[in-house]
C-alpha cells in the first residue's frame, strides 16, 4: 500500500497579509526640499526631482586557493541631480559667483518624504557641501510650456535624522 502524504491546508489568508498594502508605497511629490547656502535656507518648492546616490568605489583582491577575486569596498561618491522650474537664479548666482571670484560655494539640501496615508512615516535625508558641477546659464524655449533647470552635483556626506518605520508586512 502507498504511503498517504500529508497536506498542510493552505491558508491563503496568512499570505495576503504579508504583502504591502498599495497604500504604502510612498506617492512622489508628496514631502519636502530645503537648500541653505551660506547660512541662508530656501524651500525648494519648485524642485521637479531629485535623485542622491552614494557608489562606493571597489578594488579586486586576489585571493590564493580561489579562481575568482573578490571585492573590497575602499571608499564611496555621491552625486546627485536636480530637476527645477526656471524660476530662480539661486544656482545661476553661485555659477556666477565662482567665474568672478573662483571661490566655489557649497551647501546643504534637506530632502522629507512624507506621504500621510502610508504608515512607515517620514524620512529625512541632509545631503552635506553639496557642489554643482555646472548648470543651465539661461534657457529660452519658444515651443515649452513651462521652463525646466538642472543641475548635477557632488556631496561629501549625508545625514539620516529620520528613517521610515519597518512595515509590519516586513517583519518575520
């Protein structure tokens, strides 16, 4: 006679609630950026996007008894980009600065998501002497409906004085 495997009844309602709710994917423009420049702060309220990214950099170690390398991490670069409305010359005036004077000016973005309906809360990003490396000097565009500016830049370090909370979808 045939061994009778055993079958666990399946609850697919354990597997449902471990999912994220849509309601807590955090919506895009919902939260906040500041710049301050030499002591001065500005509520970037007409920032587009923007994207901060730290790559740490990498050398390949040889290690003996192994075909392949591995990979030690030696350090790191952030950089960064901005996409605005052409409605200041905030940037524009630190470009301006520099070719007058070749002291190059950095500064501090502040960037708070915040999304009322999800539940993980807010996070705080402090980019730290951040420094564009060049900018849109003036722009005019006959077929546009509204003007955007950009600009790439550096940071030296970031602060993380607020995280998301873990989601309980997340926790075993």
């Amino acid at each position: 006679m045939e061994e009778m495997k055993m079958l666990l009844p399946l609850d697919i309602q354990f597997f449902a609630d471990d999912t994220m709710h849509a309601k807590d994917a955090i919506h895009g423009a919902q939260g906040e950026a500041f710049v301050t420049i030499n002591g001065q702060r500005y509520k970037f309220a007409n920032v587009i996007n923007l994207e901060a990214r730290m790559e740490k950099t990498k050398t390949q170690v040889p290690i003996m008894g192994r075909p392949g390398k591995g990979n030690k991490a030696t350090g790191w670069e952030g950089t960064g980009s901005a996409t605005f409305h052409y409605n200041t010359s905030i940037f524009r005036e630190l470009l301006y600065h520099y070719q007058e004077t070749g002291e190059d000016i950095y500064f501090d973005i502040q960037v708070t998501n915040e999304d009322p309906s999800a539940d993980v809360g807010r996070q705080t990003t402090i980019l730290k002497d951040c420094n564009m490396d060049g900018g849109i000097v003036a722009l005019i565009d006959a077929d546009a409906e509204y003007l955007e500016d950009t600009f790439d830049f550096t940071f030296e370090r970031f602060e993380f004085p607020e995280k998301f909370s873990v989601l309980n979808t997340m926790q075993s």
